[in-house]
C-alpha cells in the first residue's frame, strides 16, 4: 500500500469512527487526508470502494485484539472470557466506529465482508472450546456451533449499548460481565464443576474422542 493511499484510508477510518459511514463523505476524506478529491478518486473509484477497505482494515485490527487475547489465558474459561472482554471493551470505547463495523446500513458489498469476517471469531472461538472440551472445563458439544452462536450473540448484545454512545465506565462494565456470564454459562460443564472426580480421573483429564462432538 502505498503512502498517499495508507493515508487516505486512515483519515476514512477516523472520519467513521467519528461520524458513521452515512455522516461521511468523500470530500470530508480527501480534505483529512490532505489530498485532492480528484486524486482520492483515483485511489478509490467509490465511496464503497473507500469504505470496504476501511472495513477490512478496521475488522482486522479487532480480530488481531482478540485473537491475541485467546493466547492470554491458561483455563479455556479464562481465555474465552478474554476474548469477549476485548472485543466489548474495543466496541464501547468507540461506539461509531462498532456501529459501523456491526450493525449500520452499508452497501451490499460492505455487508458482505461483514459476513465474512464473523469466520475469524468463530474460528478463534472454536479454537478455545476444543481446548476447554478436552480439559473437561466445557461440556461436551459441537464447538462449531457453539462459536457460531456465541458470535452472533456477541454482536447482538453490543448493538443496544452501542446505539447509546458513550457509556460510564460502570456501566460498560455491568454489559461486558453480563455478556461474560451469558456466554461462559453456555458452555462451562456444570455437573464436572460440581460433582466429585471419579477414582483415577481428575477434573481436568482429557474428553475421550467418542465424547467430542463434530461439525
């Protein structure tokens, strides 16, 4: 990427995060970004254009946070609970800038990459709950599907919140812990929490293969 364009996308990224992609226009981007409206063109032929590799790029950088997240952990419990508390700790501190990224009307192939980045969380999900299921800290389930719908109801759960702003620092906390809860609850293997280990078996031994489900 070349320097005039890296500074045309970053000056868009901050424009959205600012005002949403309806509130942002090509010559707003152009005159942040220092150049001419003629040029910016010629980098990027549309706004869609424009806004599709800001969305790219901002997803990526979101996914990155929470993929370095996944590796901050020991328990999978701890690690999936780390993962949701970046990535709505990220979306509260910049609520346009989420908006924009999970739920505002966009172009069709905006939209489309939208889509096609939910692959990335739930591949770093599924990751977590195969690592949680063999060390009996997750029931056994079809950690595909799990993810999935842990995803989704991630994204759902922001949407309220960010459609709000700005919140108070106490009360973004009670949302990501109650979307900590929710999540974890789902998944935790109760009755291993609560039930004595049989002889020769300790709570964390290994899930057979026989118990694993598979997508």
């Amino acid at each position: 990427m070349t320097l005039t364009r890296e500074r045309i996308v970053l000056a868009a990224l901050e424009l959205v995060a600012t005002h949403g992609y309806g509130g942002t226009t090509m010559p707003m981007v152009a005159a942040t970004a220092e150049v001419s409206t003629g040029l910016l063109y010629q980098y990027f032929p549309s706004k869609t254009d424009l806004f599709d590799e800001v969305f790219r790029q901002a997803s990526q950088r979101e996914i990155d946070a929470c993929a370095a997240a996944a590796a901050s952990g020991s328990g999978a419990g701890e690690r999936l609970a780390a993962i949701i508390r970046t990535f709505a700790h990220r979306a509260l501190k910049r609520p346009k800038l989420a908006w924009a990224l999970l739920a505002e009307p966009v172009a069709p192939q905006i939209d489309e990459d939208r889509l096609r980045f939910r692959e990335p969380y739930r591949a770093i999900f599924v990751t977590v709950i195969e690592d949680g299921i063999d060390s009996r800290e997750f029931r056994a389930q079809n950690a595909h599907t799990s993810a999935a719908a842990i995803v989704g109801a991630l994204a759902e759960a922001m949407i309220g919140p960010l459609a709000l702003g700005v919140l108070s620092k106490r009360a973004a906390q009670r949302v990501v812990e109650d979307i900590v809860a929710l999540c974890l609850a789902a998944v935790l293997d109760h009755a291993a929490r609560t039930a004595p280990a049989k002889k020769g078996q300790g709570a964390n031994a290994p899930v057979p293969p026989s118990a694993k489900e598979t997508p």
